[in-house]
C-alpha cells in the first residue's frame, strides 16, 4: 500500500535565502526560492533552469557560485511565472550572450500575467505579504540593500513540442508539456542520468490535487490536461524529479506511484463531476459529495478537492448555475443586506450565527454575519462573532491558501 509522499514534504513556498543551496550530484546544484533554481554543469557552459523572482536573482547567483564558477550559457524557462523568469536581465547582464529558451506559449503567458499585474498583487498579498517582509529582513541583514527589479523578458529561442541540446557532453531534451499551473510548461528530460526537471508541472508542492482555480485569480487550468501531463512524465519513467519546490523526488518506484495516483486522481474527480452534471445534481452538491478514494490519497495543503470539483463544472459551463434568474443580473445578494437588517433586526442575525456556529456550523454562521456586517459594518456583536467563526475554520484548514486567507481576515477583524 502506497504511503502518500505528501506526508513527507513541506507546503509553503518560501523565497530563495543566502546559503539556502545544495549540490544534488556530481553536476547539478540546487538553489531552493519561490520557485526553485538548478545549475546543470556540463564539459561546457552550464545550464540555468529559471532564474528565480528578479528580487531573488542576486541571491541565486551567489548560492550556485558558492558551487561552480563555470560560465552560464543557457537559461531555460519550466514556465512563464514571475518567479521563473524575473530574474532573467540580471543573468543577462553577468552572462553576455546568454541563450534563453522557453516553450512557445512563454510570449502569450507573460502577456497575460503582466495584463493582470496590479489585480493580481492585490489578490495575492494577503498570501505573501508576511513572506516578503521576512525576506527583506533576511537580505538586508546580508548587506543586499539595492532590489534588483522585476523582469518580463522575451526569450531568444522558442519551440513546441521538443528541442534536444548537446551541451558539453550532457544531453537536455526540452519538451513541451502544459500542466497544472501554465500552458507553456516545459521538461527538462536528462536522459543520460534518467533525471526530470518538471518546474511546477503538478502545482506547486508535489504530491498534491492541483490547483484548479487559484484564489488569488487566474484562468482555470483543465483537469485533463493535468492529467495528461503526468502520463506524460510517467512515459519517461524518471529515477529522480528535480521539482519546482522542495527537495528532489528520488526511485522510480515512488516517482510512478505518485504520478499514477495524481493522474487516476485528477481524472477520477474529473469523472465523477461530469457524471454528476449530468445526473441534474447541483456544484455544491458535488463539492461535498465527491472524495478521493483511499487509494488515490493525494494532499490537499494546495489545492482542494472540493475546489477542483468547482473548477471542472465552471470550465465546462461557466459562471451561470441556472440556480436563480438573480445570477443574470448585475445586483447581487449584498444589495438587500440593509432590507434583511431591518426586517429581522441585526440582533436577532447575530444570534442565530451564534447558535449556527454553537451547532459547529461555521459556514452558514459566516453567510448570516456577512449580512449583518454588510449593513453596518462596525457591528461589535456581529465582528466579535466573525472573528470566533473564522477562528473556528482556521483551526480546521490544512490547506495553505485557505489557511493564509483566514489569518488575513482575524488581522483584518482584530483591527
């Protein structure tokens, strides 16, 4: 019986540190970052695999110099995420000449990312704020007092599907793969030594359901197309995994089972939403009903099974649920807040989410408070219960997105 490698692993991404690096063999280095960094030494150039958040580039440089001072003469991007290819015009600038090589997709990914910059920091600080304000501690505290900026480079070679390099005697099959995360995903296959940089090809931390939906905003990534990026890295049959976070995935046995188990699991999910789309049941329905059988367990500190559920039903129907004519118009449910107040009194409100929340039933609690608190915001009853209700589902949460979303909302009740 298959002991889920999740376990084992951490969640949380954390950003690049000085001395946070290590030589995995005789020719790859390690330096772990938000997403992490690899050096592949050959009889030649070596071989940067993303450079990083443009922020953590310095940081990167110095950790790998601390193994190799070997010339670096191709960066290839896993994908087309900020913290793969932010740090690329400082690379740039150490290394004249340096090759940059991504996926062809990379172009229209960085667009969108770079459309979305300004909504998505705002989304997404509630989750990293607290991780940044620590990094700039940590740098400064090293004497890196001057930030190195954000890149959006354009690369200088692209391919589809699959580009084979010889650099120095090492053989770098890159091949182009989407996954769960972006569609310009690519591997980095060593077939010489049966070893695969995957970047975040399964999400962020490996071993667990995708990530569907993302809170902080973001297009919906297909079920399937997880899955058949799995099928795809199962085909290679890998000895070790160099992932996008964390330490390496090693023996082909663990490898196959993990990768089997993402992939029958994503698919299973996948199934059992379609089936009950079509059997008339409702998403909600769905994300309470539907669960991973014990032999396909994959961790949720990432994504959720019961977000996965409504990820797949609105990338197949949309934002329409024909649950009420409501959801077609522009008003919506906060409008009647003030009448809901002053009809059952805001009193009244706040004591039925007590006793909701009494009976273990925090959620509804929440719906009940989010009336009242819509009205008059400054409601103490109704603040001080939020803050105990929010409480109560931290407690409960072992996914980090939830997790950090719920301590940001008691910073936000306790001021």
């Amino acid at each position: 019986m298959r002991t889920p490698i999740y376990r084992s692993r951490p969640v949380d991404p954390t950003p690049a540190r000085f001395g946070r690096c290590e030589r995995i063999n005789d020719f790859v280095v390690m330096s772990e970052g938000f997403s992490n960094v690899y050096l592949l030494e050959s009889g030649g150039p070596s071989v940067l695999v993303n450079s990083g958040m443009g922020i953590e580039a310095p940081v990167h440089h110095h950790n790998l110099s601390t193994h190799s001072d070997a010339p670096i003469g191709h960066l290839v991007f896993t994908q087309g995420h900020v913290d793969h290819v932010g740090g690329t015009a400082f690379f740039r600038e150490l290394y004249p000449g340096l090759e940059v090589i991504a996926q062809g997709g990379n172009p229209e990914h960085q667009s969108y990312d770079n459309r979305l910059a300004w909504f998505r920091a705002q989304r997404a600080g509630f989750a990293f704020d607290d991780e940044y304000a620590v990094m700039n501690r940590h740098y400064r505290d090293h004497g890196y007092t001057h930030f190195n900026p954000q890149d959006a480079p354009t690369p200088d070679v692209l391919f589809d599907d699959r580009l084979e390099l010889n650099v120095g005697g090492l053989d770098v099959v890159l091949i182009g793969c989407p996954g769960a995360e972006t569609n310009d995903s690519l591997i980095v296959w060593l077939p010489q030594n049966r070893i695969c940089l995957t970047g975040n090809l399964f999400g962020c931390p490996f071993g667990h359901f995708p990530n569907l939906s993302t809170i902080r905003g973001d297009r919906y990534r297909d079920a399937l197309v997880c899955a058949q990026a799995a099928q795809t890295v199962l085909d290679l049959a890998p000895a070790m995994i160099l992932y996008g976070h964390h330490a390496p995935v090693v023996g082909e046995d663990v490898i196959e089972a993990e990768l089997t188990a993402f992939r029958d699991g994503t698919l299973y999910v996948h199934d059992e939403t379609v089936k009950g789309m079509n059997e008339g049941k409702d998403v909600r329905t769905l994300m309470r009903e539907i669960s991973l059988p014990p032999e396909l367990e994959l961790g949720e500190g990432y994504g959720k099974v019961s977000w996965g559920v409504r990820s797949i039903w609105e990338h197949y129907s949309g934002w329409f649920h024909a649950e009420s004519t409501t959801e077609l118009y522009d008003i919506g449910p906060r409008s009647v807040d003030a009448d809901l107040v002053e009809l059952a009194g805001a009193e009244r409100i706040v004591d039925r989410a007590g006793e909701k929340l009494a009976a273990d039933n925090p959620e509804e609690a929440l719906h009940l408070l989010d009336i009242v608190l819509g009205h008059q915001p400054d409601h103490a009853g109704a603040l001080e219960l939020s803050r105990q209700t929010h409480q109560r589902l931290l407690e409960r949460s072992e996914n980090m997105w939830l997790t950090r979303w719920l301590k940001h909302q008691l910073k936000l009740l306790d001021n």
